[in-house]
C-alpha cells in the first residue's frame, strides 16, 4: 500500500538542509530503486519553484510500504528528522485514484 509522508520544517532550515540533502536524497534513490516511491519532493516557503533564502516549509514523499508501522519506521529515520531539518512527519495511507 502507498503511504504519505508530510513533513514540515523547522524555521530557518534551509542550511541544515542543504548539509544533509545528499544523505536524504539516498534513501529516496534506493525507494525508486526498489520501484516503490511514487513522488517526492520539496515543498518550496513562496510561490516560486526556486525559492532562494525563503527556503522550503516541508517535504512530501508518496511510497509504497508493507504497513503503517514501516512506512512510520521509515521516516522517522530520515535524515533529516535527525539534522533538525524536520519538526515532525504525519504518515499516513494513501490511495492513489489519478492518473
């Protein structure tokens, strides 16, 4: 089953984040990898897709995970929940109906 992940940043992220985006971007890689990330992405503090210094408010990350408890699992070891990029991550399952 898919699962979402939303999780939102801490105020002034954007260092913190840039430190730990390749550490975070791998385990997003070895999801694809394994064909069970659906989309991911960040989710940019103003209406622009590059934000520059505003920097991001959070993250979603749609994947495929055996359980509720995985996909719980799963994202509370992201980096970046570990470099204090994220002040918390709701999961929930998500039933894709489009496209």
């Amino acid at each position: 089953m898919f699962y979402m992940i939303y999780s939102e940043d801490v105020a002034d992220s954007l260092s913190k984040r840039l430190e730990t985006r390749p550490a975070h971007l791998a385990r997003l890689e070895a999801l694809k990898m394994q064909g069970r990330l659906l989309l991911a992405g960040p989710l940019p503090a103003i209406d622009s897709l590059e934000p520059g210094t505003a920097g991001f408010s959070g993250s979603l990350v749609v994947a495929e995970f055996d359980s509720l408890a995985d996909a719980q699992a799963w994202a509370d070891a992201d980096p970046y929940l570990a470099a204090g990029v994220y002040r918390q991550s709701t999961v929930k399952p998500f039933k894709k109906v489009l496209p």
